[in-house]
C-alpha cells in the first residue's frame, strides 16, 4: 500500500503551486460560464460594475455594491459545485440529493435578495438626497 498522494497539487510547493492553483481556478470559472444562470449574473454583474462607481457615495458604499455582485457570483459558482458532485453520484433521484440541490438554490436565492435589497437602498438614497 502506497502512501503517494492522489492529488499531485498536494505535492507542489511555493509559486508552482500558486501557479496551478491559479489555472484550476481559471478552469472553473470557465466551467461556471457554461451554467446559464452563472454567465447572466456575470452579464449584470459587468453591467453594474460601473454604475456602482455613480450610485456609491462613498469608497465604502461602492465596494459594497461590488462586493454583493461578485458575492452572488461566488454563491452561484458554489451551487454549481454541489449539483455538479451530486450529478456525478448518479442521475436517479434521491430525497437527499434533491435536498442538497434545494438548499444550494435557496442559498443563490437569499444572496440575490441581500445584493438586490442593497442596490434599491442604495438607489432609493441616491435619487432621494
């Protein structure tokens, strides 16, 4: 029985391993971008990205709005995952698999609520003072 990792990642050291790190993580969002919900919050998110520069009043305010865009972003990207490792379990149905799913929705669900309730606050501020 060998003890070598399965994962050559784990072996790698210093900016050899920022380095592939840094290529998974490219791969991923090119994953993400073939999930449609994915690339149409991506799509807003390149959109707004500029007005929030407009409807911040402060550095404070605008890395807020940008931070909940890339936060649904992240969120999005993570319910991926999870429906991507229940899909490779296997496709038949299964109460836990579909719990696991919903949970990850709703998580998606819940950010896009914060990120949308944060951008009219900030729009009702800006239009009202």
């Amino acid at each position: 029985m060998t003890n070598a990792p399965v994962n050559p990642q784990k072996l790698r050291k210093g900016l050899s391993r920022i380095w592939h790190a840094a290529g998974y993580s490219l791969a991923g969002l090119r994953a993400g971008w073939h999930e449609t919900a994915f690339r149409q919050e991506a799509v807003a998110s390149i959109v707004l990205f500029p007005v929030a520069f407009w409807l911040g009043q402060s550095w404070l305010e605008i890395a807020f709005l940008i931070a909940c865009l890339v936060l649904v972003m992240v969120v999005e990207l993570l319910n991926t995952a999870v429906e991507s490792a229940i899909d490779r379990v296997g496709p038949e149905w299964h109460d836990l698999s579909k719990r696991a799913k919903d949970i990850g929705s709703a998580a998606v669900l819940l950010c896009l609520l914060l990120c949308s309730g944060v951008w009219l606050t900030a729009l009702f501020q800006r239009l009202t003072t």
